[in-house]
C-alpha cells in the first residue's frame, strides 16, 4: 500500500503541491485527472523518487521511500512519449530491466518472449522503435516497464500523443493487463473519459491539491470535474438529434 | 556532372597530395625541370629511424593526440551534460568560449609561467595538458547542442526501471551519443595534430610534434624532407576520416 501524507513542494515560492495526502491500494489503479501545470507530473516525479518534497512522507508498504534513491524504490514512472532506446531492438528495450539486473540469459528470454505476446508484439520482436506505429511503441514501453513487476506503476498521460483510434485499444489492453497482472499504478490523465475508463478510484487535482472521491457517482456529482457538463453536451446533442 | 568533369575535379583535389609524395621521394630539382632529377626513397628511409627521428615524431603526434582526444572527450561529454542541466548554464557555457577569445599562443604565454612553477615546462605531459585547455571547452561547446529533455527523460527512465548514473551512461547515453562521441573525437584529434603555436611555447622544442618537424623543414628550406613529413601528417588524419565514414555514417543515425 502507498501512504502519502501533507506532501509539499515550491518552484520558486510558488507552491505546486500543497499538504496533498491520499493512500493507494495494492493492486488498484487510481486515475488523476488535472490540467496541465496543476501539480500532476510533480506529484509523480516525487512519488519516483526523480524530485524531492518540501515536506511530508512517502510510505510504501510501510516503508519510508524519502532516503530510497529512484533506482531502488521499483517505482517505474512512464511518460507521454514512449522512450524506447534507439539503439536497441523491441526485445532489448523490454529486456532492458532484466539486464540491469544481470538476470540469466534462459530467464529473460522466457519472460520477455511471454510478455511480447500479452502484448500482442511477438511478430516485432527484432524491429527497432522506428520501425514501429505510436501504439506499438507504447506497447513495448509497457512491456519495459511491467518485466521487472515495479511495485507500483506511474503513467503520466501515457496515451497524450495516439491518436483516438489507438487511444481506446491501448486503454482496453492496459485494463486488461493491469487486471491479469494484478498491477499497483497511479494514471494521470487531463481526459476525463479517460480518467473514468482507468482508474479504480478517482481524484482530481487542483491548484496544488488532490482530492481524491469515494465512489464514481460522488466524482460526478462533483461539478468542478467537468463531468455533468460533459454528461449533459451528450444528453443535448442527443436531444437535438431525436427533435429534428 | 560529366565524366570528365568528375574525373577533373578528383584530379584537382588529389594534386597537392600527389605533388607532396613526389617531392618527398625527390632529389635535386633545379628549374626549369618539370620533375625531380633523381628519385630515391633516401627520405622515407628517415622515418625507420635515421638522425632525423622522423619515426618518433610520428609515435609521439599519435600518442599526444590520441591521448588529447580521448581525454578531452570523455571529460567534455560529462561536463557538457551537467552544464546542460545547470540552472545557469548559459554562463557556465560562456566560460567555454574562455580560451577562444584569445588566442592559444596568448592563453599558453598566460599559462608558462604556472607550467614552470609545476615542472611541466618542456614535457609531454605539459604539452598535454597545454592542448586539453583548449580541447576540452571546445568539446563541452560540441556537446551542449546534444544534450536536451528527452535524453534527460529517458536517463530518469534508466533509474525508475533499476539502473545505476554508470549504467545510464554505459547502456543508453554512450551508445546513443556513439555517432557524436565518434565526431568530437576525430575534431578533436585533429585540433591537437596539427597544433602547432601552443605545442611550441609549452614544449620549448623538446616536445618535437610532427607539426612541428614540418615547419622546423620549412624554416630550414628543405623542401623535401618537409614535403615528406607533411606526407606523414596527412596520413593518420585521412585513416582517421575512413575510420570516421566506414564505423560513424554506415550506422544507423540515432538522436
């Protein structure tokens, strides 16, 4: 379980998070929804360990994660763009946290070849990233990601650059993995459709502050999450389309 | 463009490295000869080691800026990416500019005498370290335009997924840089090889560069010997440059 409690954090005495506290479960994916510069990708950096917090504490099961350096915390924080290494082959990239970790070479073909084909990639194995589409490209970087079975999992708008099609087959496959899988992960969003689809739980971030809902239907009756606006656009367009 | 034209302009390139190969291998060429009037490989004979000690010259140019090229981009790629990163890069970058605002002959008559005080003065190692103050900024210079935001990303990735600051280098910034390392490296060679002012001053002659045999040759009128020990400077640049070609550009170009 991760256990954030009265984070804070200041860029030039400005403040990007403010006393935020909230706990994720294990296995549970929480959606953050926020426009850009609310705080959302400082909030994840620090959870990587990648930036420091002002103030406040980081627990994982239990576990102080402030002293922990970002390479020993298995926190694995996933950005917009794929970020494949170019030099090297889908089977590579995916291998990449194996052979950080000098795993034996019998080892990381199994898993590696196993995770290709959850990923539906097994036919681009040997293709180098430019190869590949923008969804196969995410895809590998999932699959980067999840062989070293990171303790929790952080997206930050990692579907931002596909376009609608690829969009929605990569939110089905990243549920349906999350779900095998049985994945720890916070995906943070400004799609609110998106929001709603992913996450177990939702919050949304404003101003520095996250705030984080019971239940789906108190996320809606929410009016500053934009939902019921969105809920009603649908209700008037189908109305409109049944009148004329 | 024709034939002729191709063949033309090969030709003119060509001309000045085989008119330096012809004269190295010359002797006694009084005008109005179009050639030489006797041929001999007496000169090359040099360069196994005769009184000349071309041989050494040649050893020591290589060693020198083998070890100038190394050092220097090795050093200028990681500084170049701490400066990048510096909230206040651009004065840290300025600084670079340093050594070549004046010339090298003036920075190495600013820095004679701190060479003198520290016993470098007409060594190797003086001449060396004379050479990395002006290799290695020009390297960080090289560099800064490399480094950007999502390399930066993806060695923050390195580190979520595991990785150590030594196995971003050795897995993913080295080979990414490869194509870059490899062409800093072969300026950088090339600055140091044919350095000639500050080599100079800083080895007082006892440091005797190939570059400096040249125009030793050149002061003393010799045409031929000068002719071939500038023969011999043009080869390790032009094995470099094939070198360059057949491992850099045959390469897949990464960002």
């Amino acid at each position: 379980m991760l256990d954030i409690k009265n984070i804070n954090k200041q860029y030039k005495g400005e403040a990007v998070l403010q006393d935020l506290s909230f706990t994720l479960q294990a296995h549970e994916m929480l959606s953050i929804l926020g426009r850009s510069g609310s705080g959302k990708t400082t909030l994840l950096k620090i959870l990587a360990g990648l930036e420091t917090a002002d103030r406040g504490q980081l627990l994982l099961d239990g576990q102080d994660l402030s002293p922990v350096p970002a390479n020993q915390r298995g926190i694995v924080y996933l950005y917009q763009e794929a970020l494949l290494f170019p030099h090297l082959d889908v089977f590579e990239n995916v291998a990449f946290g194996l052979r950080l970790r000098h795993r034996p070479e019998t080892e990381i073909k199994k898993k590696v070849n196993a995770l290709l084909q959850r990923l539906e990639l097994p036919e681009q194995a040997r293709k180098m990233p430019e190869q590949l589409s923008g969804g196969q490209r995410q895809r590998v970087a999932f699959g980067r990601a999840l062989i070293i079975e990171p303790r929790v999992l952080l997206l930050d708008e990692p579907f931002g650059a596909l376009d609608t099609e690829t969009r929605r087959s990569m939110q089905q496959l990243l549920k349906r993995v999350a779900k095998d899988l049985g994945l720890t992960a916070i995906f943070v969003t400004h799609d609110l459709k998106e929001a709603m689809l992913m996450g177990d739980r939702l919050g949304m971030m404003q101003n520095g502050q996250l705030k984080i809902y019971g239940s789906r239907a108190e996320f809606i009756a929410d009016e500053s999450t934009g939902a019921r606006e969105e809920a009603r656009f649908w209700i008037d367009l189908h109305d409109l389309k049944l009148t004329k | 463009m024709s034939r002729f034209t191709k063949i033309a302009l090969i030709g003119l390139i060509l001309f000045p490295f085989a008119f330096l190969l012809m004269l190295s291998v010359g002797r006694q060429w009084p005008y109005p000869a179009v050639f030489p009037e006797q041929w001999a490989l007496s000169n090359w004979q040099l360069v196994l080691g005769g009184s000349e000690g071309l041989g050494n010259s040649v050893l020591l140019s290589v060693l020198l800026s083998l070890s100038v090229a190394t050092l220097s981009t090795g050093l200028s790629f990681w500084v170049s990416r701490h400066i990048a990163y510096h909230p206040k890069r651009e004065a840290w970058l300025s600084l670079a500019y340093f050594p070549y605002v004046f010339a090298p002959v003036i920075l190495a008559a600013c820095l004679q005498f701190f060479f003198i005080v520290a016993g470098l003065y007409g060594t190797f190692g003086g001449v060396l370290l004379a050479q990395l103050f002006i290799t290695f900024p020009y390297g960080v210079i090289f560099f800064s335009s490399f480094w950007n935001e999502r390399l930066r990303s993806m060695e923050e990735l390195v580190k979520t997924l595991g990785g150590s600051t030594l196995q971003a280098y050795a897995k993913v910034l080295v080979p990414v840089a490869k194509g870059a390392l490899m062409t800093c490296f072969f300026q950088l060679f090339l600055i140091s090889w044919f350095e000639y002012g500050l080599t100079n001053l800083i080895g007082v002659g006892k440091v005797p560069t190939l570059t400096l045999r040249v125009f030793q040759y050149v002061n003393e009128a010799n045409i031929f010997l000068a002719a071939l020990a500038s023969c011999l400077l043009i080869l390790p640049p032009v094995a470099l440059l094939w070198l360059n070609r057949a491992v850099v550009f045959r390469e897949r170009i990464v960002p």
